[in-house]
C-alpha cells in the first residue's frame, strides 16, 4: 500500500468512478460514462518515468483515445466491411510502439479505445459529443496526477531509490555467495545476470526522473544528494562486478586461506544489510561501522602475513580483493552521509548539461516509422499479427453470436506481445485468473444483492487489479474479472450468464493469441538475438578504449567515459534480457542456444574484467603505460572488431585479419601470460609493492580480456541465425 503502483490505482478508482457517480446524480450517465472511459484509457501511461514524460504520454494518449472514439462512434457500418477497417486501425494504432516503451503504452490506450467503442454505445449524445467528452476524461484524469504530484514530488523518487537499494543488496548478497568453493555456481552466476538485467533497468529508470526532476526544479538541495547517492550506487554495481573473475584461482586461494574467505563474506553481507535497511527506510546502525572496521582491519593483518615469496601471488589477488571491499565501505558511509541531510557546497552539484547527455534520446520523427516499416522490424511484426487475430477473433464472435464478443478483442489486446514467452505466459495467467475471479464472484453474487455494495467492490476490485498489475497479472486478471461481474451484477439479472461468456471468450482470445504467436511472422529470438550480440561486444569495446586513453594519457575520468561506461552495461544487460526471451520459446526454435549462452557469459565475463580495470584506475595512481599495454590493447580490440565484423556478416568468418609481427609477439605473451611475467615488466623501487599490485591486476584482467576476445571468435563464426 506504500507503493506508487497503488496511489496510481487510487487515481484510477477516483478518476472512473466519481464521473460515474455523478453522472447518476445528476441523471446525465452517458457523459459521465464517457469522462470515466476517458480517464480510463488515458491512465496507462502514468507509469515510471519523470512528471514531464508521465505528463506527455497522458496528453497523447487522450488526443489518440478521442481519435478513435470518434471513428469508433461512425463504425456502424456492414461487418464485411467493419473488419478490414478494424484491422487497419488495430495495426496503425499498434505500430505507434516502435516509438519505445511509453509509446506502447499510448498505443496500447489507442486498442483499448477502439476495442471498448464496440461494448457502449452512447444513446443521449452523438459520437462527436461522445468522443469529446472521452477526451475531457483524458484531461480529467491528467489533473489528478498533477494534483497528487504537486502534494507529493518525492513519493516516485524515493520509491524507485529504495527499490535500487534492495537490488543493489540482493546483487551484493549474490556476489558474497559466489566467493569460495559451490556446487550451484553456474546456478547463482544466473541469477547475479538477471539482478544485474533488473538493477540496470531501474538505473535507467531512476537517471530519468532524477535527470528530467532536476532540470525542472533546478539546482535543489533534495534532487542533488538523490543524484549523488545514486552516482555511489552505480559505483557499488560497478565495483562489485569488479570482483575477481577467475573463480577457479579464488577457490585455491581460499582452501589455502579459508579465515579470509569468510572475512570477506561477512564485510559483504554486513554492507548489504545496510542497503536493505537503507530500502525499508530504516536508519542503519553506526556499530555496523565498527564491525566492517574491525573485519578489514583483521583481514588486512592476515593478508600481510602473507608477504613473502612463497605466497607473493595469493598476497596480490587478497590484497586488490581487500581494497574492493574498501572501496564499497567508503561509498556506503558516503551514502549514510548524504541521507542525513547534509548541506551541500557548491563544488558538489552537477552540472546540468552533463547529466543530460545520460539520458537516451528518443527518435519521434517520421523517417524511423518508414524505417521499421518492413518484415524485419519486430513492431512490423507484431502489429501486423495483433491486426489479422482482431479481424479473425471479431469474426468468431460475430458468427457464433457471443454476448459479448468484444471480450475476445480485448483479451487479444491485453495478452498479445511481440515476445512468445511473455504470450504464453499471460494467456496462461489470464486464463487462471479469469476462472478463479469467475468463481469467486459467482459465489459472492448470489449472496450480496446491495447494489451500493456491489459497486463498492467492484471498485476495490479495480484498485487491487491495478495495484497488481506489473508484479502479479494473475492476480490482476482474476480481481479484473470481479470488477467485470460486480459491475454487471448492478446491470444485468442474467449475471451467470455473463461469467459464462466471460470465460468462453477469455479462453477463444487466448488460445487465439497463442496460435497467432506460433504461425502468424512469428519474432524468435534467435532471429533478433544478433543485433544484441553485435551492441554488447561494441559497446565492451569502447569502454576498453576509453579505458585504454585514461591509463595511457593520465586523464581524469570524463563524462564521454561515464557515458561508455553506462552503455557497456546496459548493452550487457539487454543481451542477458533477449536471452531469457529466447531460452522461453519451444525448444525447436532456441538456435545455437549453448553457443549463445556462452557468448552472454563471456560478455557478462568482459564486462567484470573491464569494470575491475575502471575502478582501479579511478582510485589508483598508475605508472606509465608500456608498449606491451598498447600492443596488448590493441589485439584485443582488432579481436573485437573482427568479432563485431563476423556477427554483422556472417560472410567474414572465413576471412582472417592479419596482425602485425610486432603484434604477434604480444599476442603469444597474453596467451601464457603467468605472474612470474609481473616481475619483468616493473622496475624495483621505493613503492615496489603497489608497481606489483598494479601490474598484476592489469595484465591479470588483459590477459581475461585477450582469453575471452578469443573464445569468442569460434563461437561468432559458428552462428546460424537466419
């Protein structure tokens, strides 16, 4: 009930339902039946994002909704021509998606709108005035928003910032599990992806009203210590990826040093309690900061013991693991120092301008629709399909003379998506969900006969489907489904009638969008999966050069390297998302699924390996750079880009990029690079220490990074994705 997701349903109940009641009072229910439809439909896009985006996706959606309302109302024409006129609208309204997530959310009002314009229509105003007054519940329900937004600014911020803290928790908690020896790690290096996939959608989410709320308000002290706090929790991410990723000499470290292996653990877990305390809005106990203390104070003294010859390796990889853990603690104290609010300096905001080149623009012009205009595009696809099983789905209803025939529409609207896993999940959802809902109010139905009560149900019953909606649709299909009754409990005598035919054309939508899905230009991932190998090994790479530059020429970190940095890993996490969706389809259709899964592992591998090389040179002061550094850099990247020319044409796998005699030698040395090599490439001075410590974990992460450059390469030529 703290939720942002149930204060939008309130919304949503107040919006549809005090039209209504004052459409009775006052003996004028079709208009208030249109301010309520209007309202309704305009709501979706109220979803995540900053005011100013939430505030544009309303506006359009109620100029489409009154668009289509006002067509719907001259609909009254013969069904041989009503269906491909149907289908026409139903694709140009769903093609409005290739625009991006919010953009569906529009179109999706757009289907609702036009399915709906066949259950009601309005006997005391002409569709003109019908139409008018739906876009006068669009504005309605746009000026509650803006009301509950002007009383409370934060509540989207500080939701969306404490679920970040839960998923930073739950990854740190992840990472700490993974340290030492386990039987189920390929098990949990999954789920570190899928929180890694969840957390970087919410940092793309919270960038976007931290961003857009700071260039509305201005330099607030408020909006600045939410960026800044959430600048250290993008810093956590990274430096927890960071981590050592050679599992196998981790584990042989730690049976010969099993104390420190739980030092280590118990750090983790200490710092991720913080966070969820953090999530939960608790304030977190300064004696936590003793214990961490303690902890790497011990684990500091054990780890000098080993400063000798004989475990001068194990002493090096202990020691940069030491200072991640550092690291994390002074970004949690940086954390618990900015939410006791601090006033800040001047020094400590962020420049606006900067921060803008964050956020991903959107292209709304009309060249990218003719672009996607064609098989290749997924929306195409899709919109197309969703067209012919509305045009197929109306005309069943229509011969087999149903009630209600527009329930099949709408249950092809509501499940139908381009992915088949999200399909098939939802007509499944949404057939559990109607049953159980039908059942339910059946038996409710037959006991209450209070119209008042009724209607007051089917109001919470709305209130709860909404609340529910994006975490449980099982759940928000079954109390939609008692809304539906309760609503026609009031209406109609025959109301087991009506669950009856609710089920039946629950279950024809269903199964209608499940087939449509299988045969009609059907989107398998494996066909779509390239393009997101292709962005992720790209963006990798340019992140290893902006590395490269900062190492070589000793420059601050600048805003095009943050940039890199952000794209690296949200390329990683969408490739880890259309893996999922394809590991979801018949097995028939899951391509070179072992090969592909291997390339999202060692992308995820890279990654790490470049995060680790990140945050070292961020908190290091480094020696210069070597010829063998530069040459090193460089096999890699022509490795990357012979990769990245393979994926796009599969043609270029047999050609072979020749690299340089220079080069060649280098290359040998990475592939058998050992730590005895760290000795010859330093020279003994006063800090012969750190020069060890850095040269170990640089040409440690190169040599990872010259490995997985490699594998890689078989693994891309052998693709069969078309």
């Amino acid at each position: 009930m703290k939720s942002s997701s149930f204060s939008k349903a309130i919304l949503v109940g107040i919006a549809v339902s005090l039209p209504v009641i004052l459409g009775i009072i006052f003996d004028h229910l079709g208009i208030g039946l249109a301010l309520c439809f209007g309202a309704f439909w305009s709501s979706p896009s109220n979803t995540h994002g900053s005011f100013h985006h939430k505030k544009s996706g309303i506006l359009f959606s109620t100029a489409l909704v009154t668009v289509v309302s006002f067509i719907g109302g001259y609909l009254n024409i013969a069904t041989w021509l009503l269906i491909p006129v149907l289908g026409l609208l139903t694709f140009a309204i769903a093609y409005i998606s290739i625009y991006g997530f919010r953009a569906s959310l529009i179109s999706f009002s757009g289907l609702l709108a036009l399915v709906l314009s066949f259950a009601h229509t309005p006997s005391e105003l002409a569709p003109y005035e019908y139409s008018l007054f739906i876009g006068a519940g669009g504005l309605w329900y746009l000026l509650l928003v803006s009301i509950a937004y002007r009383f409370n600014r934060k509540a989207q911020t500080e939701e969306s910032l404490s679920e970040t803290f839960e998923l930073t928790a739950k990854f740190l908690d992840t990472r700490a599990s993974l340290i030492g020896e386990q039987t189920n790690r390929e098990e949990l290096q999954r789920k570190l992806h899928e929180l890694q996939t969840d957390l970087i959608e919410h940092h793309e989410t919270l960038r976007d009203i931290l961003i857009s709320s700071r260039k509305a308000s201005g330099n607030s002290n408020y909006e600045n210590k939410k960026l800044l706090i959430f600048i250290q929790l993008v810093e956590m991410l990274e430096t927890a990826i960071a981590n050592p990723v050679d599992y196998d000499t981790m584990d042989t470290v730690f049976v010969a040093h099993p104390t420190l292996k739980q030092y280590y653990q118990d750090i983790i877990f200490t710092i991720s309690n913080q966070l969820h305390n953090f999530a939960n809005s608790e304030e977190t106990n300064s004696i936590d900061d003793s214990k961490i203390d303690a902890l790497l104070k011990s684990a500091g003294e054990n780890i000098q013991k080993l400063n000798n010859q004989e475990n001068y390796e194990h002493f090096i990889i202990l020691q940069n693991l030491l200072e991640y853990q550092e690291k994390q603690f002074v970004k949690l104290k940086r954390i618990r120092w900015l939410s006791s609010n601090p006033q800040l300096e001047t020094s400590d905001f962020l420049a606006t301008n900067a921060l803008k080149r964050f956020l991903i623009p959107r292209d709304y012009n009309l060249k990218m629709g003719l672009r996607n205009f064609t098989f290749k595009s997924v929306i195409f696809r899709h919109s197309l399909r969703l067209a012919v099983t509305i045009m197929l789905g109306y005309l069943i209803g229509v011969l087999l003379e149903f009630q209600n025939p527009y329930w099949i529409l709408l249950t092809i609207i509501v499940i139908m998506r381009p992915s088949y896993g999200l399909t098939k999940a939802r007509s499944k959802d949404r057939i559990i969900g109607t049953l159980l809902g039908a059942v339910i109010a059946a038996g409710m139905v037959l006991f209450i006969k209070d119209f008042y009560v009724l209607g007051a149900l089917g109001i919470v019953s709305l209130v709860v489907a909404f609340s529910v909606v994006q975490k449980n649709y099982k759940a928000s299909a079954t109390f939609v489904t008692l809304s539906v009754v309760f609503i026609y409990a009031i209406l109609r005598p025959d109301i087991l009638v009506v669950i009856q035919y609710r089920i039946i054309d629950t279950i024809i939508g269903a199964a209608l969008s499940f087939m449509a899905i299988l045969w009609l230009w059907p989107a398998w991932g494996f066909l779509e999966i390239r393009g997101n190998i292709k962005a992720s090994i790209s963006a990798n790479r340019n992140f290893l050069k902006c590395i490269s530059e900062v190492y070589v020429k000793k420059t601050a970190v600048s805003t095009e390297y943050k940039i890199a940095r952000k794209v690296a890993f949200l390329e990683t996490s969408n490739l880890n998302a259309a893996f999922q969706r394809m590991a979801q389809e018949p097995k028939s259709k899951q391509k070179n699924i072992d090969a592909i899964y291997e390339l999202v592992v060692l992308n995820h591998t890279m990654l790490s390996s470049l995060a680790s090389l990140s945050t070292y040179l961020q908190h290091h002061k480094t020696t210069p750079a070597s010829e063998h550094f530069k040459k090193a850099v460089k096999i890699i990247d022509t490795n990357l880009a012979q990769n990245i020319s393979v994926v796009e044409n599969p043609s270029e796998a047999n050609k072979t990029i020749k690299q340089s005699k220079i080069l060649a030698s280098t290359n040998e040395r990475l592939a058998n690079f050992s730590f005895k090599d760290v000795e010859s490439m330093i020279k003994t001075t006063s800090n012969n220490e750190r020069n060890f410590q850095e040269a170990h974990l640089i040409w440690e992460q190169l040599r990872w990074l010259h490995s997985i450059s490699e594998k890689m390469l078989p693994l891309t030529e052998g693709l069969e994705l078309d």
